[in-house]
C-alpha cells in the first residue's frame, strides 16, 4: 500500500510566492531572486512529504502563475500576438506578459484570458487553439523540477494536465474545428515529455484528467482510450497514475476501466459511491491500483478515520493491500498550508481548531491511514486515532454550532420572500424617475485601490498601533478622496470604494455569527493573488448592521448616487469553507437572510442603488449537468431572497465576473436584477452575445476594461467595445463600467483609466 499525493501548495505557508512574484513584476528584485524563492519553496515541500512518509510526491505541482500556463508554454502553444514580445524578452517575462499584459519600451500585449478551474475558485489562463495550431516542446520545466528533486534525494512522480483535459481546458480562436481534433498533433509533444523523463529515470507519472469528471462526447471519450493506448504503446514500463477529482467518472466509468494504465485516483469525498461500482465492475483490470482520495482536498475539516478505514478496508478486502494507495481527493492547492500557525486563539478558538485539518496536516492524515490500515490493532490503541475520533465527536454535539432562532426563521420563508412586489417593468419606470440617470451610465464595481498606505493603516489597526477612532478617520479620508475623484471624473453612480474591507467575503464573515477566520489560511485564487476563505462553522446570522455607516457616510458627502456594495449569499457561501454537516443549500439560506436585513437597512438609511455582488453564481455549479437544476433551483432562490425585501424604486445590481453564460441565461435572467454588470472586455464583448440572443430585459454593464492588468486601454478601444455592444443590446439598457473592482491595480492607471472610459461613454452619447 502506498501514499500518494497529487499537489501540494506552492504559495509558501507565508505566501512567500507571492512576494517575490510582486517584487520582480515591479523591478524590486531579479529574476534570480525569483527563481531561487520557488525552487526553496519546492525544497520544502518535497522534503515535508517526504520527511511524513509521502511515497509518491509530486513535482511539476510548482506553478510561478499557473498550470495550465505552465504546460501551454511546455507546448510550444504560444499566441501569434505574442511573437513578437518572444523575440525581444526572455522566457520569463513571456510567461508573465502571457499571464498579466505587458507595457513596455513601446510593447503593448493584452493577457490572455482567464477561467475558473472546474468549480473551484482558482483561475487558469485559457489555452488558445487555431486550426492549424502547431505543438512543438517548448518549455522543459518539468523535466528540470524533476532533475531538481532527484538531486535533493527525492525521486518525484511529475505531475501534467493530461492531452484530453488540457485540449478541453482552451478555446478556439478560429472557426472550422473542434479542438479535440488537435489530439494527434497534440500527443508526439506528450511523447517527448515522456522520453525525457524517462530518460531521466522517472518511473511514475500522474495525469490529470479532471474533465472525466464531466459529461463528455463520444468525440472526446474516444480520444481519452486513444491517448492512453498510444501512451501505454510507447511507455509500456511508465506507471501512469490517471487522476480524476471533483465528481464521478459517471458515464465515463467504462472507458476508463478499460484504460491500459497503471493507477486510477479517485475521489471518494465528492463522489463515495463510485468505489462500489468500480470494485464491482467486471471491467476492473486485475493489475489496476486504485488511489483512495479519502482527504477532503477542498476543505478544512479534520478528516473521519472511522468513516475512511471502512472504506479503505473494503477497497483492501477486494484487491489487496498492493493495488491500493490512500490520497487527498485531489491536489491540496485547494487547502491552506499549515494549521500549526493558526496560534492566535481569539478567532480560531482551541475547540474549532481541533475540527480541523490543512494541506500539512492532510498529508499526515493519508500518512495516519495508511498506517491503521495495514495495523488496525494499533489503530484503536493509537493516540492520534483516539484525538480524531473525540474531536469528529465534539463537532457533532458542539453548543457553537446550533441555534435556533436561525433555523426557525429558515423554516418559515414563504414564496413572496423571494419576490420583488412588482415586476422589472414596472420598477424600471419609477427608478428611472427617481434616479435621473444619462445614457450609457458610468459606474466602478465597488472597489478602488487597496494601496499598500490602506493595507497598512489596517495592519496597524490590527495590531494596536491605530485607535478604531485612527482607523475610522483614515478611512474616510481615503473615501472622500475617492468620492470627489468620481465626482471629477464625472462618473455617475459613485461607489465608496472599499477600503475598510480585506476582502469582499471576509469583511462580511467577520461580521456575521457562525463564521471564524484563520490567520494564515491563505489559498491561490489566480497568480500572485490569494485568499483566505472565512470558515463557516455554525448557524449564520446577522447581530448588526454591516456596511450601513460607511455607505451613508460616503453619501452624505455628495449630491450623486452612491451605490451599496454588498456581497451575495451564494459567493459568501462559495468562497468559505462550508460546513460539511448539513447541506450547502441550508447554509446559503442562511446567509441570504442575513443579507436581505442588510439591503433593507440600506434602503432605510436613503441608499437608493444596491449592487450585491455574485461572481461565485456560475463556478457553483455542479460539474455533472444532471446536478445543474438542484442547484440553480436553491441558488438562485437564494439571491432573490436577498434582494426582494426593497421598493420598486430601489434600483438592484449584481456583479459577476468570469463567467460564461449561455447555459444559464435563463438562470441569471430568473436572479431578476435590475442591473448585472459582468466581465466582458477579455472576451471582446463575445460574452453580451448571449444576453442579446435571449433578449435579456434588464440592464446590463458589459465591463469595457481588464482590471486584471495594469495596462490602460485607450478611449478608442472602449468606444469599440461599446459600439460591438451597442449593436446587439438596446443603448437604453446599457451601462459603463469596468470588468470588475480596482483594488489590485494603482491609482495611477486606474485614474487614466476611469477618464478615458468617462470619455468613451460621453462620445457614444453624441453618436448614438
Ligand atoms: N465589489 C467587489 C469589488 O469591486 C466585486 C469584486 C468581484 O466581483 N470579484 O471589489
Ligand atoms: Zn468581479
């Protein structure tokens, strides 16, 4: 029996990737000092996994920005509009300008795009594919990070996107083919790789193929036998590990028993009942090894040995202990780092950080289990089972969990709960009344930039060095500087731009019961970018008003509208770690109600526009489309609940960002905003076409400019953007706005930005 891990964080447990990632983009250090901060990031882990007793430890799990990039690079899939920044930058900044944008000595590249990985809340930068796309080995860095860790004495088992899901994770840029045709082109680049390591004495190799969790057709089930055939041709001594996470293999279950490889992962959190039907397969090959994901990869809660030695023993029972490893469900990038430096016991209390359990401690546990495993004596006996087995105990019965008065309340909403009293129609003419708004309105999505000078004041806050009274005046100051920098600017529907919050979930986790906050629970959202998802452990509820003082005091400074910016029951539920103990629908509930008081408390203070906030609606959804309508059904529900307890003339907008929509326009059309605003402009616009083909009836902001780089977009390229929109949505439903909030950029481009995308607005209300 074996441990296998299938990835292992590399933000560094003090986010020590980031930093570095952040000073070389800004010239404060070199590439050198760069690269020697990941490969000691590596260092670390490989000999973390190896010193708890890891077998097969991942490499090529490293990523300085992501992945998917990494691989794109490996084949050679590099853009023609990057060609020409190829020539005249090295490999490095390359990978950076195809990540980020450049703006350099008279180089101007737009990023690529970027979308979410699966249902998670990581992003991956989109492969681009044209018909003739040509592959070629490009980039050998997984080579190298293997070489790297078998001179650190630690043979590691290279881990790659397999051919299939990496096909499937792009886009075509061009008409006339699918992309999985590319899969012949595609494999003699993955024969390379697999040369080379095997060349270099690798003798596992994982491919991920997390698209198996997905409803595939036939096209693309036939290309995964054909892949993993050639493979096996060729590399008949490679022990392939195929790693499927986050669903069942469902329908694709034959296909893959019937796969010539050595190993096949599965994860039996999200998906328990498939061990049965695989151990009962005819199917099954006698030779095949199955990896148990038993650790949740994907959440924080101390892992149930009771319930996992049942199940590995089964798995034993049936095949025997050689053709069995225990594993995380899936790669731990979906974990924090390390519970040991949670020290600080006044939000993480002793009694729920015993519940817990990080990527290090994970690691221990799948260790742990192999160990009672093969030993039950010792299991029962052992100190480590016994503090599992009281902790999983104290969980179930805990007194911070429970409350009623949030339960009861639940129970009682009622069909007009989640109901506007009238429909968009009718509220549409008297917020037009009221609001007095221009053509092609221009607005923010909330934030402005959290400079370093605002993250400092809150870490001095935090620390005692600045009075809540300090704070406060800070604050404001900073928020009436970005008032009358609206106001200037000649933006129409103001914003107060955030700055008292970390984070759009945290801020509000922190002032809702049921939550606790980790100090260092950080997790990879995209690039240098990290979150520190709130854990919801209890019952939610509301104990005060959350936002109200700042949005009126930010009104109160001006004769313009300033929207309420708030945070949507589904992406709080969506970005935290959710209970495991009750249904996520129940707990969404809860939060939509604490929501609902906050927007009607909005109202009552004379906020008259509300924007709540729900980019998390889409990276929701189940993977399997049977799942789809369970979850839109309570989702969406969720929304409406918190958005339907104000007047007609209480203008509503919600935001939502990287999304694709035309599988559930209808959805998104049912959340009933008066106004969305969502991501567009990295898409061309390609995204509004959906709306226009439903005829979407409210309004809409398709963004105009990619926040996600501190490139300016010029007022011609906006103008452009909002002609393409102007062709397919009626111009009185139309607003301005950016892609999303502003916190990560500067002030500088933001300000350049926000003037010429004022300018762009006021040119297509003289032309239009
Ligand atoms: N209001 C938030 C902000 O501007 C929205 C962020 C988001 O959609 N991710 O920061
Ligand atoms: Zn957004």
């Amino acid at each position: 029996m074996k441990t296998n891990n299938l990835g292992y964080p590399r933000i560094g447990s003090n986010r020590e990737l980031k930093k570095a990632n952040e000073l070389y983009w800004t010239n404060k250090i070199s590439a050198e000092e760069l690269l020697s901060t990941a490969a000691a990031i590596r260092k670390q882990n490989w000999q973390l996994q190896a010193d708890k007793g890891i077998d097969l430890i991942p490499s090529n799990d490293f990523s300085l920005y992501d992945q998917v990039l990494d691989l794109t690079l490996t084949l050679g899939a590099i853009p023609e509009r990057y060609h020409e920044f190829a020539r005249t930058n090295n490999s490095l900044d390359l990978y950076f300008a195809m990540a980020r944008g450049a703006q350099k000595e008279g180089q101007d590249v737009v990023a690529m795009e970027m979308t979410k990985w699966f249902d998670t809340n990581y992003h991956y930068i989109v492969p681009e594919f044209t018909k003739n796309q040509k592959f070629e080995l490009f980039s050998t860095k997984i080579i190298a990070e293997f070489i790297e860790s078998k001179k650190l004495g630690i043979a590691t088992k290279p881990v790659l996107i397999g051919p299939v899901s990496y096909l499937l994770l792009g886009k075509e840029k061009e008409e006339g083919f699918h992309r999985i045709d590319l899969i012949e082109k595609l494999l003699p680049v993955y024969f390379d790789i697999l040369s080379a390591l095997e060349k270099e004495g690798a003798e596992w190799i994982q491919f991920d193929e997390p698209f198996l969790a997905l409803n595939l057709t036939d096209k693309e089930r036939n290309a995964v036998t054909y892949v993993y055939n050639e493979i096996n041709k060729k590399f008949p001594t490679i022990k392939i590990i195929l790693a499927n996470y986050f669903d069942c293999f469902g329908e694709n279950l034959d296909t893959v028993l019937a796969l010539p490889v050595h190993t096949l992962h599965l994860d039996l959190v999200r998906c328990s009942s498939q061990l049965d039907d695989i151990l009962e397969s005819k199917l099954l090959s006698k030779n095949t090894t199955l990896s148990l994901g038993v650790v949740d990869g994907r959440n924080i809660w101390k892992n149930d040995f009771t319930k996992s030695l049942a199940t590995i023993k089964k798995a034993i029972d049936a095949l025997g202990e050689d053709r069995i490893m225990i594993a995380p469900s899936c790669s731990l990038i979906h974990s924090p780092c390390n519970l040991d430096l949670e020290t600080n016991d006044d939000t993480l209390t002793p009694e729920i950080k015993q519940w817990l359990a990080f990527a290090k401690q994970k690691i221990e546990e799948v260790t742990l289990l192999k160990s009672f495993a093969s030993n039950e004596q010792e299991a029962e006996s052992s100190l480590r089972f016994i503090e599992n087995t009281v902790a999983n105990e104290n969980r179930k019965t805990s007194k911070l969990i429970h409350n009623s008065v949030v339960k009861n309340r639940v129970a009682s909403i009622t069909a007009n709960d989640s109901k506007r009293k009238n429909t968009f129609a009718i509220r549409r003419k008297k917020q037009i009344d009221v609001l007095n708004l221009p053509l092609f309105p221009t607005t923010t999505i909330g934030s402005f930039p959290q400079t370093t000078e605002v993250r400092s004041w809150r870490a001095k806050f935090k620390k005692g060095d600045l009075s809540q009274e300090q704070y406060n005046d800070l604050l404001q100051k900073e928020t009436e500087e970005t008032i009358r920098f609206q106001e200037e600017t000649g933006i129409d529907v103001l914003v107060h731009g955030e700055f008292e919050r970390n984070d759009m979930v945290e801020y509000f986790g922190e002032q809702l019961d049921g939550f606790t906050f980790t100090k260092n629970g950080w997790v990879q959202s995209y690039g240098s970018r990290c979150v520190k998802p709130p854990v919801i452990y209890g019952d939610v509820s509301r104990p005060n008003p959350m936002t109200v003082k700042w949005a009126e005091f930010a009104q109160s400074l001006t004769p313009k509208w300033v929207k309420g910016m708030l945070t949507g029951p589904v992406t709080i539920l969506q970005w935290s770690f959710v209970r495991n103990d009750q249904p996520r629908s129940e707990t969404c509930t809860q939060i939509a109600l604490a929501i609902r008081d906050e927007v009607t408390d909005l109202e009552k203070a004379g906020i008259k526009i509300i924007q709540i906030d729900e980019p998390a609606i889409r990276e929701g959804l189940p993977l399997r489309k049977e799942e789809w309508a369970n979850y839109l059904g309570w989702a969406i529900k969720a929304f409406r609940i918190s958005a339907s307890g104000v007047k007609d003339d209480t203008q509503i907008h919600t935001h939502m960002c990287y999304s694709e929509f035309n599988d559930i326009i209808q959805n998104i059309a049912d959340m009933d905003a008066d106004v969305i605003t969502i991501e567009c402009s990295r898409s061309q616009m390609e995204l509004l076409d959906v709306f226009a083909d439903f005829k979407y009836p409210n309004e809409i902001g398709p963004g105009v400019y990619d926040i996600h780089s501190p490139r300016v977009p010029s007022r011609n390229e906006m103008v452009k953007l909002l002609e393409k929109a102007s062709a397919v949505i009626p111009v009185d439903q139309l607003w301005v706005n950016p892609d999303c909030g502003l916190k990560t950029r500067h002030w500088e481009e933001t300000k350049k930005a926000l003037i010429e995308m004022v300018a762009a607005a006021k040119e297509m209300r003289v032309t239009v």
